[in-house]
C-alpha cells in the first residue's frame, strides 16, 4: 500500500467519525430513550430483573405499548394488568389518563415512566417492610435502654456496697 492510498484511507476514516450525527429512526418512527422504574409484587413470576433500565423504543407506541414491551425486553413476560404512572426524577409519581398517548409526544428528558404489576399489593408489602422496620427499631431503643438502666442500677449498688 503507497503512503497516499494509506492517507486517504486515513482521510475516510476521519470523514466517518466527524459525521453529522442523525438521531436515531426506526421504520416505526423517531426512537425514544425511556427511563423506566419498575415495582414489582411478584417476584417469582417475573424473575430477577433491573428495578431501573433505559429502554430505546419507538416514538410511536402508545404508552401502554411502551409499558407492555418494557416488562417484555427486561423480564421476557408481560403481566395481565399494568399500573402506569410517570414521575419527574426526584418527584411524586402522576397518573397517566391518557395511556393511548404517544411516547414521543408525551414523555421529555427527564421523565421516568413508573410500571407496577400489582399496586395495591406492592404499597402494601411496603408499608407492613416499614412498620416491621419501625417495630425493630423500637425494640433496639427499649432494649438498650433497658440495658442502660440495669448497667447503672449495678453500678450503684457496687458503690453502696463499697
């Protein structure tokens, strides 16, 4: 190979990597880059999976297509009812009305979309983690305190003795 076939093969490699870059298009429309949060109930039927993941889907699906193909690419199995809320980060979750919506049109950069399989059964599971939590706590707080107390009573009567 000359030294001029290998410079312009060096000129084609740059003329590559410098390109405009095109956003992203399918044949199903524009691609969206999805945050999506999921809450799951049952575990054992959808397996281990992210809680978090970004999914590129078409701009195009409505979003309760956009919630189905999520749970379907992350977990292999979509569940019979799909809760759809979405959440600005750092934010309280909104119910969506409209899940016939375009993606595209209704999600921006910032958006999360919040998927459960089971609501009312999931907070609920929280809610009874958070009181047992809550009971621990409590016992850890009266037992040391009891220990306390003990602790001390002893050492009083160590130096009443004395």
């Amino acid at each position: 190979m000359s030294h001029r076939e290998s410079q312009e093969g060096l000129l084609d490699l740059e003329d590559l990597q410098n390109a405009p870059k095109c956003p992203p298009y399918s044949e199903d429309g524009p691609i969206v880059s999805l945050e999506v949060e999921f809450r799951v109930y049952d575990r054992k039927k959808f397996g281990s999976f992210p809680v978090h993941a970004r999914l590129a889907l078409s701009g195009n699906l409505s979003i309760q297509e956009a919630a189905e193909q999520a749970f379907q690419k992350t977990s292999g199995c979509v569940p019979d009812e799909i809760d759809i809320f979405m959440k600005r980060r750092d934010s309280k979750l909104s119910s969506i009305v409209d899940k016939d919506a375009k993606i595209g049109h209704f999600f921006k950069n910032d958006d999360v979309l919040v998927l459960y399989d089971d609501r009312q059964r999931y907070t609920r599971r929280r809610v009874i983690g958070s009181f047992i939590d809550l009971a621990v706590v409590v016992g850890i707080i009266v037992g040391a305190t009891a220990l306390s107390i003990y602790v001390l009573s002893r050492s009083k009567r160590q130096k009443s003795q004395s």
